[in-house]
C-alpha cells in the first residue's frame, strides 16, 4: 500500500508520491554509500511526508464511506457490509458534495495531498515552478515552492480574508459538503 511505496522510496530514493515534499525527482548524482548519507534528510522527509498521506488518506476512505453509508439510511449489518465493500473499492462509491464524479477515492487523494500542503498549485504557482526548473538561480533562492504556498493558503482560508478567494466561492456555489467546510 502506500506505506510500502514510502518505505521503498525511502530505501531506494526518490519519492513515493509525484506531489511530494522536494518538488523534483530525485536523482543519485553522487553514488554509493556517501550518496545515500547525503540523501538521507530528503529519503526521510518523503518517508515521513507519504506515512502522513497515508494516514489522511485512510482516515477520509473511513470517513466518507461512513457518511455516504449513513446518508442512503443504511443501519446495522447492511451498513457493516456497504462499508466492507467501499473501504475495499473506493474507486466504485461516488459521493456527494465534492463535485459530479467524485469517488471516495478521488476525495480521499485530494484530501491526503491537502493535509501535507502538496496539493497542486493554481495557475501562478505552476508557471513559478516551472521558471525555477528553467533557471537555477531562482530555483537557490526559492528551494521551495508548493508547500509553503499551500501553508499560506491554508492559513488565509481560516482569517477574514478567506471571502476574497477564488476557492471560497467555488465552494460556495458548490453547495453541500464543500460549502459547509468553507465556512
């Protein structure tokens, strides 16, 4: 699962996740045992950023599949067994409030990269990353770029200022779970 990708990203190098912490692929420049000591912080802080996706990723496959079970009005052995089914195959059970076509999975996905702010960046965010990849200078002077972009943003979504986002009212006009949680 996804605790195993971590570990063999971890032990091979590299990252578990296209989204994670160091932004690029890693590549071993330097090999042997000298390159893997001068790896080991950027090993660790995948391992450490895909045990944390892990962890949200589950907890929401829990979480949604609780909701949805409870929302179609299913109790006892007969919820028992639609949460069997949807914790086993998220990718089958679509819910409702996160937009035409969501799956548990696709949530749970989202929310695993939200909580480890490697969630995609807008439109400014991504031509940014692509300009550091094109002139190392910059990329030294903002090694970088997702994650603290994803904490401000995380950060303004819970002041005032949240209501002058694009992504509040989005989540306003989507309505149900989506607008709940914006507010």
């Amino acid at each position: 699962g996804r605790i195993g990708s971590a570990w063999n990203a971890f032990v091979e190098g590299g990252a578990a996740d296209i989204l994670g912490k160091t932004e690029r692929p890693r590549r071993a420049a330097i090999s042997g045992l000298k390159g893997q000591i001068i790896r080991a912080p950027g090993s660790a802080l995948e391992l450490s950023d895909a045990f944390f996706k892990a962890a949200g990723y589950r907890a929401q496959i829990n979480a949604l599949a609780l909701r949805e079970g409870l929302r179609q009005g299913l109790r006892g052995k007969s919820l028992e067994k639609f949460l069997h089914k949807a914790v086993r195959n998220p990718d089958a059970v679509e819910v409702l409030g996160y937009g035409k076509g969501a799956t548990i999975k696709s949530v749970a996905d989202e929310t695993a990269h939200y909580l480890t702010f490697t969630n995609r960046l807008g439109e400014m965010g991504q031509s940014y990353l692509q300009m550091t990849a094109r002139h190392p200078l910059l990329k030294l002077l903002t090694p970088f770029v997702r994650t603290p972009t994803n904490i401000a943003k995380f950060t303004i979504a819970r002041t005032p200022l949240a209501l002058m986002t694009p992504s509040f009212h989005r989540a306003m006009k989507e309505g149900g779970v989506q607008r709940d949680m914006a507010l």
